[in-house]
C-alpha cells in the first residue's frame, strides 16, 4: 500500500477519532436543554427556543459522530452470515459495499449543498416563533457527511489492505 494512502488512512481516522469523543459528549448539552425545559415550563413561562435548540444538537450529535461509528464498526450490519466468515470475507464484502455508502453519501452531499447555499443566500430561517437561522446547523450537517465520506473511503482503503495481506 502506498505511503500517502496510509497516511490518508492515519491522518482521517485520527481526525475523525478525536471529532467523534468530543461530540460524544454532547449528550450533555441535550440533556441541559432538555432539562432546562422542564424546569422553565414547570416554574417559569416556558421557552421558545428549547424544542428546535434540542433537535439541532441531536442532528449535530449523530452527523458529527457517524464517521466515529463507522470508524469504530459500530454500524448496522446484517450478521445473518457475516458474522460466520472470515476477515478476508469481511474485507471482500464490504469492499464491495462501501461503494452504496459512499453513493448515497455523495447523494446526500449533492442535496445539502443545494440546500446549505440556499440557506445562505435567503437568509432562511425556521417558521418556528424563535426563527433560528438555519445555515448553522446546514453547514454542521455538510462537515459531518464530508467527514463521513472520508470515512468511508478510508474504511475502503483498509479492506483493500487486508485482502493484500496488509494491516493499516
């Protein structure tokens, strides 16, 4: 395997590694907002901003930790058979379906960069009685599908290896 291709692999995983502990730890933040609507709607006037503010930290929790999941393997696989084969099976078959995910994560990018400039160039904001601006949490959405992406091709680049007989 080539130098500057373990070097992607090395430089992405790391990248993504550090990415995915810190966002993992934005389960706190949800459960912040979350618990300071309760708490608002029980002893204050309720907040209007609570309900998106917690779904645009769940989006950015899950986008931002998808390339760790699938760093790590801990993505959804149909164990029926896969379970039972060796590494090298392994290796062939998600060689060979990694390029499903990275169509549908090009597809994925092709619709969230339309939408991400549209964002931008409107000035679109929720219809919601806060009306956050939305380009924020677009363009957090964009960085964690180009992350998983890279991802994805690294993951590649290592089935590739192993079937050479190569670990990365």
């Amino acid at each position: 395997m080539p130098g500057f291709l373990m070097g992607y692999v090395r430089v992405v995983d790391g990248f993504n590694r550090r990415i995915g502990r810190f966002v993992m730890y934005g389960i706190f933040v949800m459960m912040g907002i979350l618990l300071w609507s309760s708490i608002s709607k029980t002893f204050f006037l309720p907040s209007l901003w609570t309900l998106e503010m917690a779904q645009f930290a769940m989006v950015a929790y899950y986008i931002l930790g998808g390339a760790y999941s699938i760093q790590l393997g801990s993505n959804v696989r149909m164990d029926l058979f896969y379970g039972g084969w060796n590494d090298r099976q392994k290796a062939w078959v998600d060689a060979f379906t990694i390029f499903f995910l990275i169509f549908y994560l090009g597809v994925l990018l092709y619709g969230g960069y339309e939408s991400t400039s549209y964002s931008f160039q409107y000035n679109e904001r929720s219809p919601t009685a806060w009306r956050p601006y939305l380009w924020p949490i677009k363009v957090i959405m964009m960085f964690g599908l180009v992350m998983m992406l890279l991802q994805a091709i690294s993951e590649f680049l290592k089935d590739v290896a192993r079937l050479r007989g190569v670990e990365i």
